[in-house]
C-alpha cells in the first residue's frame, strides 16, 4: 500500500517560556490538521486528567505517581475517509507513550482505541500507529493503523514515562493522504488567525499571513526564548520568517484588536554524502545484501538519530519518499542503480536525493567440474578443470598456468583458482583436484556356495582398486560378497568407479552333492544337479579323471546311478561340465561350477 507522510515541525527549544502549541491538559487541548506540531520539552507539563485513576486502556501510572508525567494533548478531526497513521518521532534513548481516544467531549473520552505503554529497551525512535517509517517491523511501540470516516474527532495524548526529555514531533501517515493529500484532516478546527504551526526546512522562506478586513494597522513580534519583543520595521500584513520562534501578530481594526500567535520551526537539511559503486559477492547462499552498512558512510558526522537513510530503485520513488527498499535487500545477480535519501526525522520534507550508486551482485564461480579424476591404463593423460569456461572469468592454476583447464598425465593434487572481479573487488573460488591412477577390472574367479539356504556368490579379484559390483544389472554396491543368489543364470558385472572400465562374466548357481554312494542301502543311490530347470536345454557330461565320457544328463530330472554300460564304476572322485542355451541362443559352457564330487562303495 502506498503511504505519503506529511510534513512536520522540527524541535524548538523553549528556554524559558511555555512553547505556544503545547498543551498540558486535555480541555485546552492544541487543535492541529496537516501542518502538525513539534514539543520541544514537556518538563513539568501534565495536570492528571484522569482523576488519579490507576489506568487508561494501557497506560498505567508512571514515576510521577499518576498516569499523566510530562504530557500534552493534541486535538485532530478527520474530513476523509481512510487509513489513517501517526508517527511520534523522539530521542532513542527515551521513552514515551501515548492514547488516541475517539471523544466530542474532552470530559468524556472513555477507553482509548489506540494505545502504547511499552518500554523503549531497543532504543527506538519513534512509536506510534501504522507503520514504523525507519522501516522496523518488529517495533513494539506501534499499533494497527486506523480507519477513519469524515466528521471524527480525536483526542491524542503523548506522555513521557520520566523526566528525562527532548520533546517529540508527530507525523500523519497512511493513504487517507494519498486520496485527500490536502484536506485529510479538518483545518476549520484552527481557529488562529495565523492557522497551525508551521514545519520549514533550513533555508525555507515561510511567508506569515494576517490580511483582516478593515485592519488599520499591524505589528509583528518574536518569542526566542526569552519573551516577545517587537519587530521593528514590519508593519505589512505579512511577515517573511527565517529562524525558529514565536511569532505574534498584533492587528487593529475598526472595531477591535485581534492577537495571534503561531509556532514557526526550522529543521536542518541533511547531506547525502557521495560513496562509491558498491560490488558484493553473490551465490545460492548469498542472496541478501544489508545496505545498512551503508548508512553511516552516507550520513558521515550527521546525527543517526536525526535523520533516516532509505534506498530506492528509482529518483521518483527517492523523491516521493515511497517504496523504500527493505535494509535486508533480496537482490538478483548483476548491477542496478539505487537512489538515496537522508530524511530528517523531525521534518520528512527536509530531505536529499542527491546521491546514487550502482550495487553490483558479483557471481560467485561455482564448482562445474569433477574434484576426483582418474587417469585409466588405455588413456594416459586426462583433461582437468572447466571445459566450458566464462569469459568472464580469470582462471589460475597453483602450478602457474592462466588456462581454465589442463591435460595432465600424473597423479596428484591440482589446485585451480577461479576469479569475477569487477574494478577493484574480487568474488573467488579455490578448489583442489585429486587427480589418481585407476586400474582395469579382473575377475579371477567367482566362488559360489551353493546347496544352501542362502546362496552366496563371491567374486575374486587379484587387482586393486576402487571397485563396485552388480548382479543381473542391480544397484552396484562396493562388497565383492552377494548373498541369497536364487539357483540359474546369472551376470556378474564388476567395474571401476572412476570410469576405468567394466567387466561382465555369466556364471550358474547350481546345487549338487560332493559325494553319493550307490551300495544299495537306498541313501544317496544316485547323483544329479539341482537347479537345472532355471536353465535352457542344460546337459551335464560326467568324465572320468582320464576325460573318458561317462553319461551325460539330458533333462533336469536326469540322474547317474555310478554305472558305465552296465558296470559299477569304481570308488573314486569324477568330474562333470554343464552346458545351456544362452540369451543369444549359442550353446555355452558355464564357467566358475565347482565340477568335482565323488563315489563311494
């Protein structure tokens, strides 16, 4: 939502007079509409209109013993309807509170519907309702705007909790100033020939008007502190004012004298000061850029508390005072171009735009390449660093070179440093490349324990490496150990990790006794491989240790009874292969069967 904030009064110092447009009570309460009033001191100020009750809404009782301590009361009438907001600027190190009581009757104001009694421990500058304009949104001191309807009157009372006091200026905010930028607030409540007390900034020449019908004559007075004292000289109707004070009109006229006075206050203009082109360094993890470092270089010796330092994206936004970008800037990659403005806390109409800077989100290089390289035995020599490089970018090896990638043919650690700079500002990135000989997988052998209840496959290898295995084109796992391994056909694939190479083997996982003893007695009378059935077309040949062909299983169920044409063969071991179609439909031999059993008589 957008806000337009009004000008205000600077601070006056009051020496030894009352100032004229404060208020110790709510029933001369100062009538106040855009032009809006600065305290400067309420020492001493405050009657207790609350008849020594304990509270009021949220006030309590302060150190005075009462609600009221150092207090004044402002009376405003709405004549649009909208949101309406109110800033009350002070000192940061001290503490103030207030109520808005929507009232006709100054005897008769009730509860509050806004109100503040918090403590200021976070030292903060303003309290009040809406938004807190230095762009704090966990202020504690400020409550919900409020939303207003022509013809409504409002009391506001500002109170300091102790003696310790510099004063306060009061803002109005919120878009019932957008809407009605000039008639918000009801001036016809401002009964003062000279209207309400006027904010200026250094430098302003305020024009004071007392043209009356029928006026005879006029004098023109200045309250500094210490008294009026007449202005020699002025005697016009208008009188040109250059420095803070009391102003008095004295006006004759044919029927009567007329005496008006008005609080005129002057605020200091801040300076921008000019800084340099700001470069940060930005990646995934460095989004937000806190341009609150940068206020005290822009303020330079001026007052921190006093003025207010905001950044814009463009010189209308800067000059509205609208938009302010968030301290905690989220910003996007590259450069952009921010407008300042130093605001006087006292006055938002005294402010300067004079100054901008581009800030320039530099790209942090990111790691785009393998850390961990392998040189392989059929290729020597590998490429290690960025193969696809920004020109923008500057690359530098440890060793010297200035390439974005090298051809190296040795093991070892490659550091490689890569640099965005911008002027005098540099956004880096080190990192170090292992670069290591790789092996090529060997399979020496595969051990399978079958005719168990879970049958294990090991693969053995007398290379070292840094290998991983797969089984029928599993996950790939580091151990060289597979266990529950159903009976049938299978692929074995071992490979390199660093992409040296890869090796597949078929192997069975077949079940058969050691031994059988065809004596008869019905134990173990004959021998035969299980598991046969997970195969294509399997024939198991059996041979005695001279090769000699003994019998040869044709089916799964086949079995041999330990006789060679008739005859018993004798105790002793005997060997066998097995056969099978493969995926390819070529006979094959299975390899890694541990071939060799025995017969006993």
């Amino acid at each position: 939502m957008t806000r337009l904030i009004l000008p205000i009064l600077a601070f006056l110092s009051c020496a030894s007079v009352v100032c004229a447009q404060v208020s110790p009570n709510c029933s001369t309460a100062i009538p106040i509409c855009n032009n809006t009033p600065v305290n400067g001191g309420t020492s001493g100020f405050g009657a207790d209109d609350f008849s020594g009750a304990a509270s009021s809404g949220c006030l309590e009782r302060t150190t005075s013993g009462s609600i009221e301590s150092n207090s004044a009361w402002y009376y405003f009438r709405t004549a649009a309807s909208g949101e309406l907001g109110i800033n009350i600027g002070h000192e940061a190190s001290e503490d103030w509170d207030f109520a808005l009581y929507q009232a006709t009757d100054c005897n008769d104001f009730g509860e509050p519907i806004r109100c503040n009694f918090f403590d200021n421990r976070d030292q903060n500058t303003y309290t009040g309702i809406g938004e807190d304009p230095s762009g704090d949104s966990s202020n504690a001191q400020y409550e919900d705007f409020l939303q207003v309807e022509p013809g409504q009157d409002y009391y506001l009372f500002i109170n300091n909790f102790s003696n310790v006091n510099s004063g306060f200026s009061i803002q109005f905010t919120g878009n019932i100033f957008v809407t009605n930028p000039y008639d918000a607030l009801d001036c016809s409540i401002v009964s003062n020939l000279l209207g309400s007390p006027i904010a200026a900034c250094e430098n302003d020449n305020i024009i004071l008007d007392a043209t009356t019908t029928n006026a005879v004559s006029y004098s023109w007075y200045q309250d500094t502190g210490a008294g009026f004292n007449e202005i020699l000289g002025e005697t016009a109707n208008t009188l040109t004012v250059t420095e803070d004070a009391v102003y008095r009109v004295n006006v004759v006229t044919t029927a009567d004298n007329i005496v008006s006075d008005v609080q005129v206050a002057f605020s200091e203009s801040p300076v921008s000061n000019a800084i340099g082109d700001v470069v940060y360094c930005f990646d995934e993890t460095n989004t937000t850029y806190e341009l609150r470092v940068l206020d005290s270089m822009i303020l330079g010796g001026q007052n921190p508390e006093k003025y207010m330092v905001s950044y814009h994206s463009s010189l209308v936004d800067a000059s509205d005072g609208l938009n302010a970008l968030p301290k905690a800037y989220e910003k996007q990659m590259g450069s952009e171009e921010l407008f300042v403005r130093v605001t006087s806390v006292d006055n938002p109409d005294c402010y300067d735009i004079s100054q901008s800077f581009q800030l320039n989100a530099l790209e942090v290089p990111q790691v785009t390449f393998e850390e961990q390289v392998a040189i392989c035995p059929e290729n020597p020599q590998v490429v290690i660093g960025v193969l696809y490089p920004n020109p923008n970018f500057n690359y530098t090896w440890g060793t010297g070179e200035t390439s974005p990638n090298l051809t190296v043919s040795q093991s070892g650690s490659y550091t490689l440093t890569i640099s965005n700079s911008s002027g005098t500002e540099s956004c880096s990135l080190t990192s170090t490349i292992e670069v290591s000989n790789s092996i090529t997988p060997i399979i020496n052998s595969i051990d399978i324990q079958d005719f168990q209840i879970s049958n294990v496959v090991t693969v053995n290898t007398d290379v070292t490496g840094d290998f991983e295995f797969s089984i029928d084109n599993g996950p790939f796992q580091a151990s060289n150990i597979f266990e529950d391994v159903v009976p049938g056909d299978h692929t074995i694939t071992m490979r390199d990790k660093n992409g040296c190479g890869e090796l597949t083997e078929n192997f069975i996982v077949a079940g058969f006794t050691n031994h059988f003893s065809p004596n008869g007695d019905v134990l173990d009378e004959t021998w035969q491989v299980e598991g046969l059935e997970y195969l294509d077309d399997p024939v198991v040949s059996i041979y005695d240790r001279y090769g000699k062909l003994l019998k040869q299983l044709n089916s799964p169920s086949d079995s041999w009874d330990g006789n060679y044409e008739g005859q018993p063969m004798p105790s002793s071991d005997y060997w066998f292969r097995i056969s099978y179609i493969d995926n390819s439909g070529n006979r094959v031999e299975a390899k890694y069967v541990q071939n060799h059993f025995s017969l006993r008589r």
